[in-house]
C-alpha cells in the first residue's frame, strides 16, 4: 500500500478496498453477501453474493464463444443489470473493454470500434425503437471494423451451473494492466480511447465515495440514470462496491418517472450532469406541496459540465438536499469530489477538493505554474489519469513534456485544495454532459449546397446546459436552407441526433480574427445580444 493509499484508508475508514475490480467485486460479498447492490425499473433485485455467483456464469458464456484473456471487446449496452454482470464478467475473464455509450451512431461507433482494436462487440439487439446489430453490420458494409458481433438481451448469457475450478482463467491480478477503454470528443469529433486501468479507476470511484461521504452517513441507496457505458458508470460500480450500499439502474432518465423511483426506492444519493439537476427542480416546482419531492434524497452529485451558482440555490431551496458538484472527465474519471458537508459558499463556488490521488497545477499561457487564486489551465498528474490515449499522437499532443495531462479547462485552486473551474480552452458544447465537438458537425455542414460559410457553437441553455447553434452564410444563388433541411442533412452523414443543431442563425458573414479563424467568441457575444429565432 502506498503513502497515497494509507492516508486515503485513514481518512475514509469505511470505504472496502481493493487491487483490482475482481477482487473488490469479491471482497464485497464476503463482507455483506445478503445486501442489496442492484435493483432496476421492474423491481428485479441482486445482492453482492448472488452478483458474483452470475459473474462466474456470464463469464463461462462468455468464454465458450472465446472470449479471455487479452480479448478486446466493445459493447453498446443500456443500463440494465445484464449489463453490470457483462462488465464484472468481462474484467473477470482478462478481456480489454470499450465500452459505447448507445447515443453513439454510425459515424462514431465505426471509429470507436477502430481505435479500440475490437475483436468482439455487444450490442442489445434493438433497443428502444434502434436496431444496434444492424448498425453493425452497416458500419461493416460499408468497409468499416468487421469484429464478431453478439447481440446480449435484456438478461445475458449464462451457464446453468457455476464453473468448476480451472475452467475459468486466472484472475486478473495486474492492477496497472489497460483493461478499460472510455471515448471521449475529439477535436474533430472521433471519439478518442483513454485507456484506463483497474487501478485508475479504482483510485477515483474510491475517492468519489470518500469525499462524497457515501455510505458514511447511514443507511445509502444510490441511483444511476445516465449510460454506464460513461465512464462516470464504472465510478459509481466501484463507489457502491466500495461502500457497500446499492444502486438503482435506470435505462433511460425520464424525470417523472425517475422522481415516482426515487420516492419508491427511498434514493437518498443520485447525479448526473447540471441538466439533470435542473430536471428534478422542475419536476418539484411542478408538483407543489408540504412534503419534499424526495423524502429520502440527501445529496445530488455529478460533473460533466460547470454548475452555476444559482442552480446550486435552486436545489437547495426547491428540493431541500444538498447539490455537492464534482469535476472530471474520461481521462481523469474524478478529478476533485465535493463534501456535502462543506459550507454552502463553498459548495456553490467550487467543483470539489482534489482527491489525494492526485496532483493538480494551474498553468499560465506560457506553460508556467500560476499562484494559488489566480486563473490558468488545469493540469493534471498522479493515479488517477488515464495511461495516455490509443493513439500515441493524441497522447502527445494531450500531455505536457514532464507528463501533466492537459484538461484544457480553465480554473483557479485554492489553498484549501478545492478546485473552481471557470471556462474552457477546448473548442467543445457540453449539451446535457455529453461533449460534443463543432468542427465535425461545421466539416459536414460546409458540404451542403446551401452553405457558403459556417460555425457552430454552444449557448446557454437552461435544460441542456448548452444547446447546439449552427451559424451559417447562405450560399448566393441557393434557396436559404432551414434548420430541418440542415439537421436531415447531418443526420443522413451518420450523425447521433445529440450533436444536431438545435438553433439556426443566418448571416451574411462570420467575425473572424487577425488569423482568419472564426471569432466565435465575438459570435457568442452577438447571438446572446439577439433573439432566439429557431
């Protein structure tokens, strides 16, 4: 154990811990074998010992179709408990996973589906109106990854009996290992592959439960209504493994009936992005009355995007629990996690303490460390940041010559190690924690005959966080297009429908810089000025 680790087990006494998933998924079941870890939408339940006698039958039906050790498997799954047991199996058997959050559409999975190197890759069938398999099978035909692809239903495949001994591999015992691959935006919009460890990921669910106090104060039933195929799903795995408490799965957030789960399941933590937050205070206002909307909830944490001052108010005057707002991203699954038991001044400001695990400095623009207080880009290093990413190219371009991964945010630490993020270098939209990179969709849009010019950005959007504006010059002689022509267009290309612009602005130019860059800046400030006219 580390001088990290002892100080980290010192300060969060009842966290379990472990080396590696596997042996945290078992160390869990020995310790509380009867208590609830899952349960989903239907009420179907799964304690920590029954998870792991599953683990041991999906892993031997993964194996009979020669799935092991080394075996590179992508998989497009909901979040379902079929799911989790494919993730535990996955890891038990030594196989490198990617997973695909299902937003994800032809374009994106082809390049995920190349950059991961996949052999194998799991897909539901059709899925809430979608035919995943036929995606495949698409993105195949038209010269793209040929992996094998197996469809997982909504229960997967298990074997009737558990395995004898020997007839699984060895457990997975390098916790240094790259076993995970997360995507994440690119600059161009091809998702990138961070490649994570047991160990990475371990380091940061752990320190979100720590810091977050869950399963510290009392009786904790946790609740996940964002894709597991997020990284941020594997953070709250490990969190509930980890403190030991469950989790409610839900497939897809609908904040109706997501508020009706809560309340049944007496949910006391949950989270996601700002937009989900402001979903639920919606939901509160309304439906008016004396009692709360969620008796039992005490604490909404999560990332994905900065949470305004006066969200972090309305959550706690409209649905009276504590907003504790964390910071992260794919590369670094946890970078700082907020204690809800902070003062409010600092929990409305700040995006969490930086987690033991790791180190963080706040560079100027010449590279250079800037005082505490003092704004620059956040820079990360320690055990929590990916082991780079799958191509050695972004991986240079993504780290400073003495190894700090560059976040591309701006912010400014404390000398009480919270951190406070205050914009962004990168050139991305976060439309409800989703990144979404403009250069890809302004690539497609600049290839429609109507279209002479064009830029797309995010403004702010009090449901999504940012919604997706696309700015455009007409091309002379063309009939003008309009917004669903331009969406309809995209979503021919192969588009998910979250990067479709869901704003359109006409121009007779675009601001540009001296450099002849678009100044979007300038844009932004234009269009905040203007009526929201599409």
């Amino acid at each position: 154990m580390t001088t990290t680790d002892r100080r980290a087990a010192a300060r969060w006494p009842w966290l379990l811990r472990a080396a590696t998933f596997t042996e945290l998924v078992q160390r869990r079941a020995r310790a509380t074998p009867g208590a609830l870890f899952l349960v989903d939408e239907q009420g179907v339940e799964v304690t920590f010992a029954g998870f792991v006698d599953r683990v041991d039958r999906v892993a031997t039906a993964l194996a009979s179709e020669g799935i092991g050790p080394g075996s590179r498997v992508a998989w497009q799954l909901p979040t379902r408990i079929g799911t989790v047991l494919v993730i535990a199996a996955l890891r038990r058997l030594g196989a490198v996973q990617a997973p695909i959050i299902p937003l994800y559409r032809e374009r994106e999975v082809r390049a995920a589906l190349a950059t991961s190197g996949a052999e194998f890759f799991l897909v539901p069938g059709t899925w809430r109106g979608f035919d995943f398999a036929e995606m495949a099978a698409a993105v195949a035909a038209g010269g793209g990854p040929q992996p094998r692809v197996l469809v997982i239903g909504h229960e997967p495949p298990e074997a009737a009996e558990p395995p004898a001994d020997g007839a699984l591999p060895p457990e997975p015992a390098d916790p240094d290992e790259v076993a995970w691959i997360y995507f994440t935006s690119g600059s161009t919009g091809a998702p990138k592959g961070a490649r994570h460890t047991d160990s990475t990921l371990l380091a940061t669910g752990t320190g979100f439960a720590g810091n977050g106090r869950l399963g510290a104060r009392g009786p904790e039933m946790g609740a996940m209504g964002f894709p597991v195929a997020h990284v941020g799903g594997i953070q709250y795995l490990v969190s509930a493994l980890a403190g030991g408490y469950g989790l409610l799965l839900l497939e897809a957030f609908v904040p109706d009936q997501a508020v009706a789960l809560f309340r049944q399941h007496r949910v006391t933590t949950t989270g996601g992005a700002p937009p989900f937050y402001s979903a639920l205070v919606a939901v509160a206002r309304a439906t008016p009355g004396e009692e709360p909307l969620l008796p039992a909830l005490r604490t909404l944490k999560g990332g994905g995007a900065p949470c305004p001052p006066a969200l972090y108010r309305q959550v706690r005057e409209v649905l009276g629990v504590q907003l504790a707002h964390d910071y992260g991203m794919t590369e670094v699954p946890m970078i700082a996690v907020a204690d809800p038991l902070d003062p409010d001044d600092v929990l409305a400001e700040t995006d969490g303490r930086v987690l033991p695990v790791n180190r963080v400095r706040i560079a100027g623009p010449d590279g250079a460390p800037v005082p505490d207080g003092e704004t620059g880009e956040i820079q990360v290093s320690g055990g929590g940041v990916c082991h780079g990413y799958t191509d050695p190219a972004e991986t240079v371009a993504g780290f400073t010559d003495d190894g700090w991964f560059r976040t591309g945010d701006l912010g400014r630490l404390r000398p009480s190690g919270h951190l406070e993020v205050v914009g962004r270098l990168k050139d991305l939209i976060i439309r409800k924690g989703e990144n979404i990179a403009p250069q890809e969709i302004e690539e497609l849009l600049a290839q429609h005959p109507a279209v002479a010019d064009v830029a797309v950005l995010g403004l702010p959007d009090a449901d999504r966080g940012e919604r997706v504006c696309a700015v455009v010059v007409p091309a002379p002689g063309r009939e003008v297009p309009t917004l669903a022509e331009l969406t309809a267009w995209l979503t021919d290309a192969g588009l998910m429908v979250q990067k479709l612009p869901e704003q359109l602005e006409l121009v007779d130019e675009l601001p540009r810089t001296g450099l002849a860059k678009v100044a979007k800046s300038e844009l932004r400030r234009r269009l905040d000025a203007a009526p929201h006219r599409s």
